[in-house]
C-alpha cells in the first residue's frame, strides 16, 4: 500500500462557529461545498469538518496530533484566547503518561483533541 494520508471527518454543532475555530486556531481551510471544509496543517495532515451534528457521533469524535514541542503548542494556544472568545473550549493542563505527555483541548462543539509528544 502507497498510503499519502489519512484524513477523519468530523462533525460541527455550529458549522460557523467551529469554522471560525479551527481557522484562528492556524489550520488552512480549503471549502469543498456548502456542508464541507477540508482543514490542514500540511499536505498530509487535516481533517473534514463537516456541517452535520449527531450527538452521539460527536460526543465521541477524538483526534490525536503528535508535536515535537508540546510545551511550545500549549503556550501558543494559551496565547490565542480561544477560552475567552469560544465559550465552550477548555485547555487542560500537560499530563505525563508511560508512552510520553499530553494535553488535551475541546472544540466548540465538544470534539476531544490530544496533543502529544512520545518519548524519545
């Protein structure tokens, strides 16, 4: 298998609002359609944020990006206030885990994200 890429979908209570997020947040967004965007940090990671809501689904969306600086990305988050203008969104602080450290964000529609770096 010549893989490129892996990509999720995944689903927005406001599509706008969760738009707007993931655009401050310094994803690239390319618009597909109405009910679509696809979101990237490079041409081989992203995602689809899609303009659909089952709660269920949602509830249970996880994403996992790997960092080479944890401490850097937090920081910079922190930096960007989404707290403050996304009501919803929480940062947790940097847990150290057996495989390496993570920390973990929810966007405003409650997807999970992890952020982690692996030991070395």
């Amino acid at each position: 298998m010549n893989s490129k890429s892996i990509r999720a979908f995944i689903g927005a209570k406001n599509y706008k609002e969760s738009r707007d997020f993931y655009n401050d947040l310094g994803f690239t967004e390319l618009i597909i359609d109405t009910r679509m965007s696809y979101f990237k940090v490079d041409e081989r990671l992203g995602f689809y944020l899609q303009n659909a809501y089952v709660k269920d689904w949602v509830d249970n969306s996880m994403l996992f990006l790997e960092l080479e600086d944890l401490d850097h990305w937090r920081k910079e988050l922190i930096k960007k206030n989404l707290k403050q203008t996304y009501k919803t969104v929480r940062i947790s602080d940097i847990k150290i885990e057996n495989w390496g450290r993570e920390f973990f964000m929810h966007d405003p529609s409650g997807i999970l994200w992890h952020f982690g770096e692996f030991k070395k």
